[in-house]
C-alpha cells in the first residue's frame, strides 16, 4: 500500500482525499497557493507546503514545483484531484519518470482519451456508437460544409482539446459555417493552445448521462451505474443524481456495457466516466472518456456503498478490482453549491463568510472546504459545497434535498442555494422531465 501522498489540488476535494488517506493511514501532503494558506486542506494534511502566489500557473498548474515538494516530503504518490493537473499527461509521465506514482490512468491512456477525435476513432474500433461526424480533425470550413451536406443540419464544431463548452459552435445552415468556423478556431486557440476541431451531427435536446467505470492493472473493468448531468448551464453542471429518471434497466445494461468497451479498449487504470449523449428515443452516443474523479463521485458512493477515493488509490497500489458491475438500490441527488450572485447572470460571488450553517440529518451529506470566518478567493473555481441526499426513492430524496437546502445558511456571499430551492420545486423536475436544453426556459428569480 501507499505510504505518502501528495495531493495536487485544493478546496474540497483535497480535504475529501484527506479524510480517505487518513482511514487508510496514509501520510498526506497538502500543496497550497498564497491564497489557500487558511484552508482547510492546509490544516487537516499531516505535512502542508506553500507552492507559489494565487494565479493557477505558478502554484497548481507548476509541475516542476509540486514535484519537487513530492520528492522533498517523500511522497510515494500524487492525487491530482480533479481540474488543475488531473488529466494532464505530461505531468502523469514525468511522475512515472521520478519513481511517483500518478494516482490516475497511464500518459497514454490520458492522450487516448484528451485528445477528442483520437477518443472518437478509438471508441468506433471498440464498437462503442459514437455520433455521426468526422472521423479526425477537419482541415478547412469548405470540407466541413461538404461533410455537413452529407450527414445534414445542425451540425456542431467541437475542439479536440479542452471542455466546458469553449470553442463551441452549433450551426443550423450552410451560410452561418464559415463565421461559426473562425470564431471557433480562434476561441479553441486561446482556450486550450490548439485550435483543431472537428464536426459532429447536432443531437437536440439530448440527456447527458454518465456512466462511472473502474479498471486495474490487470486488464479488467467494470461500471458504477450511471449518473444523469443534464441540468447544465452553459455547459457546466449544476446538479446530478443517480440513478437517472430517463433510464430503464434495458438502457442502462446497454450503456454499462458500452462503458467497458470504451475501458477494455484502452486498457484503462483507475476510476473515470464514459460520457454519452442519449436522444428521446434511448439512442447513446459516445461524447468523451473523463479520465479522472468527477466532481459528482459522491452521489455514486452513496447509492452503491463504496468509496471511490479509496478504489483509486487500492489501483495505484495494484490491487485486483472485483470485475462487478454495481447497479443503484437508492436514489441520490448533488446540488453543486457555488458562491455566485443568480441574480446577476451567475456573477462569481467571492469574499468573506460570515455565517456559515450546514445541514445534517439522516441521508444528507455535505462536502466543503468553508468555514465561517473564511475568506473565498477570486482567483479558482467558485463551486464551495456539495449538498447530497440519498433515499429510498427520488421522490424521498428531492423532499430531503428541500429540507436540506432550507437548512443550509451561508451569509457574507451572494450563493446558488436560491436557484436549487426552486429547481427542487419545478414541477418538470420533480417528474423528471429535463434535457440539457432545461435551462434555457427555467425562469431563475
């Protein structure tokens, strides 16, 4: 087993492989900017090291710095959490080279899969359905409208690298492509350092379901059930649940198995998501391979009783998986908690917490980094908590997520706690009848 981790992240996530590595009695050590010294991943890691002032570049994004603390505090491995460097192959690699091992899947693996139309050849090989597109990078905008001709409007261009919806363009007609293409080209650019796209047919008003996998280093894998992400805004998920309300158990064994192809084919270590698209008619289509812990991981440990950081790290140390499929016998729901004003188009909200109250209560679980008394930063991500519920039935979960959501008082800071207190009570929702397309007419205040 892993002596010593390092983990290359911060917030709530770094305190939740925290809380792991010290059940398993694992030494950790916590990497922070300037801006994070009073977090509370500083305080509860057996070691902490400042790695630089606020901006990403120069403190978690620096891998010749986070590698010389891990080899300055003989850290055996590093958890990358996820964003930052967690799906960053260079850095899995120079791991590898200085004996520290990546607590993730290989390089190679990590390129497979970053790498969106690599991804997309790969998973046509597996027989893995994927969305009719170009197979590669499309070279100029006539080819696209001559492969656009072919598999009709509305298509959509997607960089090959990055996510969140940067460089996106959806495109209803020949005459708006050559101005979708540029403006694509140049947001991919500045984005991600690499404007490559390619094309795929536009599937309206889909669902966005994941499906959480597990592989070893023994060349075996199996899935986790699925988690529904369709409530997005611009891209960015707000809230998840498991299992999802669309799904059916013809579905779901469908999807499942499409997941470990998607693995098997890679040879893939660790824990990740498949992700796919699914029409009104239950047709999947592959989108992209997180090769990484998600955000939403915990609305899954709870509905199958595992936990996922653990499992990670039993791989890294290679230990064999059970090769089970685990299919949901409860109901969870994550209201993603960011400090941001909904009032003011979501404006990021940072600044100091006065009062903080979180809920409790059987079947209710929050994951944060925040006290009373703290300061958020401007300089990351705004996302503060993670309010979960878990149940016998949706039904029971969406009344304690209410129940919860009333509970939870977070004052100094502008939050998200209005938005999902009225989401919990949209009769749509509540039924279970949403895509990604939901936001566009929920009416937020």
């Amino acid at each position: 087993m892993l002596k010593k981790i390092l983990i290359a992240n911060r917030g709530e996530i770094a305190l939740r492989i925290i809380r792991t590595c010290k059940e398993m009695g694992i030494k950790t050590v916590a990497v922070y900017s300037t801006a994070d010294k009073e977090s509370l991943h500083v305080r509860f890691a057996d070691e902490a090291v400042c790695i630089g002032p606020p901006p990403s570049i120069d403190s978690y994004l620096s891998i010749p710095t986070i590698l010389s603390v891990a080899e300055i505090t003989n850290a055996d491995a590093i958890h990358p959490g996820y964003g930052f460097l967690a799906e960053n192959s260079k850095f899995a690699k120079i791991c590898k080279k200085h004996n520290i091992k990546f607590i993730g899947p290989t390089a190679e693996m990590i390129d497979k899969m970053g790498d969106k139309a690599t991804a997309k050849k790969t998973m046509l090989d597996a027989g893995v359905p994927i969305i009719l597109g170009s197979i590669g990078l499309i070279d100029n905008w006539k080819q696209g409208i001559e492969l656009a001709k072919e598999i009709t409007y509305p298509v959509i261009l997607k960089p090959t690298a990055g996510g969140g919806g940067k460089g996106m363009r959806v495109i209803w007609k020949e005459d708006e492509f050559e101005h979708a293409w540029d403006s694509a080209k140049q947001e991919s650019k500045a984005a991600f350092g690499n404007d490559g796209l390619y094309l795929e047919k536009f599937i309206e008003d889909p669902r966005h379901i994941e499906i959480q996998i597990i592989g070893d280093q023994y060349g075996k894998a199996n899935h986790l059930s699925e988690r529904d992400c369709s409530i997005q805004r611009r891209h960015q998920k707000l809230l998840e649940e498991t299992p999802s309300p669309f799904m059916t158990d013809e579905l779901r064994e469908r999807m499942g198995q499409a997941a470990i192809k998607a693995a098997l084919a890679i040879s893939y270590e660790g824990v990740g998501t498949v992700e796919f698209l699914v029409d009104k008619h239950s047709n999947f289509y592959f989108m992209e391979m997180n090769t990484r812990i998600q955000v939403e991981h915990p609305i899954t440990e709870e509905v199958i009783n595992h936990d996922l950081i653990k499992e990670q790290i039993k791989v890294a140390a290679g230990i064999e998986i059970t090769g089970v499929n685990y299919y949901p016998k409860l109901h969870a729901i994550e209201c993603r908690i960011n400090a941001e004003d909904i009032k003011n188009n979501f404006r990021p909200s940072p600044g100091k917490i006065t009062t903080l109250h979180t809920p409790g209560g059987h079947g209710v679980r929050v994951d944060t980094h925040v006290y009373s008394g703290y300061t958020i930063p401007p300089n990351y991500d705004s996302m503060i908590a993670k309010l979960i519920t878990v149940a016998q039935t949706r039904e029971e979960a969406i009344s304690k997520m209410k129940r919860a959501l009333d509970e939870f008082v977070i004052e100094g800071i502008e939050t998200t706690i209005p938005f999902h207190i009225k989401l919990m009570k949209d009769k749509n929702f509540q039924k279970g009848i949403y895509t990604t397309k939901f936001m566009e007419n929920f009416k937020i205040i």
